[in-house]
C-alpha cells in the first residue's frame, strides 16, 4: 500500500478485487486487536507526523496508539492552533492572511517524517473545491513520502474501515446465531443543530459498495442525496420506516445538502432513531463514528441500549488504523 486516501487503495497486486481486499485487511486489524504487539518492531526507527488542520478526538489518538503499537514514533503538529497559516493555492499572491505555501512546508515535512497523516475538512462553501480535495493533494504532491488520510475534504477511510472491522467481528461472533450469510445495512441520515460535511457518509457507502454487503440501502429527507460517485449501486428511499425493515446494521449519520452545496433544509427530529423504530428491524445493532448529539442525531435509549455498538466501534479504530500503517510500512 502507497497511501490510504480512499478504499481503492487497499488494491494489492495479489489481491482478485477490492472485496477480497477488503477482508484482508479486516483479519489483519482483527489479528492485531489479539495481538497488538506482533510487529512491535516494525516501525522501529520510524516517524509519523500527524498533522492536523482541524480538531480530533478518536482520530488522533487511535492513530498515535496504533503507531506506538508497531514501534513508531508518532508526532502530531495542530497546524490550526500552532501552525503558520497555509496556502495551498498553485500561483497563489499571497499578500493575505496565509503565511507559508504547501510548497515550501510539505517537502519539509517530508524530510522530519517518513510517512504523513493529513486531518482536513472541508470547508462547505465551494464544492468544487472541496471535491478537488486540494489540501490533502497537495500534501501527497509535494510530501515526497506516504500519505494517510486521517479525513478529508470527502472521504474518512480509516472511519469506513473500522466500521467494517466492527460489522465482521460482530458477525463472526453471532454467526451461530445468524440467519443471513450476508447482512443487510442501512445508512440513515439523523438531524442535527448545523449542516454537516459529507465525508463519513461518502466513505461508508463507497467502503459498502466494495465491501458487498447482501443488501445496502441509504435512506435520507429529499434533496439530501449525495454524490453518485459514492452511492451508486446502493438502494436509496425517502422512507426512514421501509429501510429501516430487518436491517442488521444501522449507521446513523447527518449530513447537509449536496446539490444546493452545504446547507440544511431541515432538522425533523422524526429521523432520530428510537426503540420504537428499532422494532422494526432484526435487532439491529447501532452504529455511529461519534462524536454524537444525544437527543439529536441519536436517543439515550439506543446510546445506553443493548443495540448500541459505538463503544465497540470506536475501540476498533486502533486496529484499522494498525493495519493501515503496517501496510504502507512493509511496502517502503
């Protein structure tokens, strides 16, 4: 592995197609979570440099855990509280606020670390922009060294990875107990007090539609569906109730408005996910990639209930991200 921007890079020469891929990986974090210290050594003699252009919780420190974990140094720089400001514009006249090009602090970077994990949002203005995904481009452009997506502008793949880690440990330990050899998963949108970036929800679908899972289906309000790219060869309704019926797995997420770039329509809080609505699916277990807005996005009844898996998901990042960095570390 090179980089990890988006699920295409998980391709392996040896490996028939994306989903087998996929799983490969998955039994790599799921080998770590038993036993994390099987390559202590290596990263040794290894840096990392975490940067971040916008705040993290579970993202930082999962990702300096499972760094340590494979011997490597971990470094993390908050370019947004102690950074010069950047510019990442080519040809750029910078007589504004931006202090230092991408040009001229990449490439140093480059030289302190041998491998990058960039953690950028975007901004929900300018969608062309943000579709370019110019900042974490220009990193990988002029790094010189392996990038890592710790998110972007569209895309959170290590989130996506994990969620999948978490949905194969789930059915490996209930497979006894279940029915189905294929699961079937629901992406439902959740309100929310702001607009939302679109990043979790692109990548868990794009992850998803690789992955192929035995039935897919995103539900959402009108005038919230997102970029076809990511969604295409999901099964896509307005009716929270009819995508919610024997779903397996449900992902719980808000997002804004795609076409009319960056915007909420609507904050119903008849979308936000109850026990009452949780009857109407097999028992399905409950996901999200945190943080949350309880009573919002999610009721404490399916937070603190049975059904809630956001603990054991959010536990998984560590793996997901150990695998990644192992990848990329046996490919230098």
């Amino acid at each position: 592995m090179k980089q990890f921007i988006s699920v295409h890079d998980v391709l392996t020469p040896s490996s028939e197609g994306l989903s087998e891929a996929i799983n490969n990986l998955i039994e790599k974090a799921l080998a770590y979570k038993l036993n994390p210290f099987a390559d202590k050594a290596l990263g040794t003699g290894k840096r990392m440099g975490l940067i971040f252009l916008n705040p993290s919780l579970r993202t930082r420190l999962s990702t300096q855990v499972a760094a340590s974990n494979l011997g490597m140094e971990a470094i993390i720089f908050n370019v947004d509280k102690e950074g010069w400001a950047l510019e990442f514009e080519e040809g750029a006249i910078m007589s504004g606020n931006t202090v230092e090009h991408i040009k001229d602090a990449a490439p140093i970077l480059g030289k302190y670390f041998d491998l990058l994990a960039i953690r950028t949002f975007p901004s929900l203005k300018n969608k062309e922009e943000d579709c370019s995904e110019l900042y974490i481009n220009q990193f990988i452009k002029y790094a010189g060294v392996p990038v890592v997506s710790l998110e972007s502008a569209t895309r959170h793949p290590l989130q996506s990875l994990t969620d999948i880690i978490t949905i194969q440990e789930y059915l490996k330990t209930q497979q006894l107990h279940h029915k189905k050899q294929k699961p079937k998963i629901v992406l439902t949108w959740a309100p929310h007090v702001k607009p939302l970036p679109h990043c979790v929800a692109n990548s868990f679908a794009e992850w998803m539609n690789a992955w192929g899972v035995g039935e897919f289906v995103i539900t959402h309000p009108q005038d919230y569906e997102l970029d076809e790219k990511f969604t295409k060869g999901a099964t896509i309704t307005y009716n929270q109730d009819e995508a919610l019926k024997n779903a397996d797995f449900i992902y719980v997420k808000n997002w804004s408005t795609y076409t009319d770039y960056g915007k909420m329509y609507e904050n119903d809080p008849e979308w936000m996910l109850t026990n009452e609505k949780l009857a109407l699916t097999n028992n399905a277990k409950v996901m999200h990639c945190l943080p949350v807005r309880r009573n919002v996005e999610l009721s404490d009844e399916i937070l603190d209930g049975p059904n809630s898996i956001v603990t054991q998901e959010a536990g998984n990042r560590v793996w997901a991200a150990q695998a990644v960095l192992s990848e990329i570390l046996n490919a230098k």
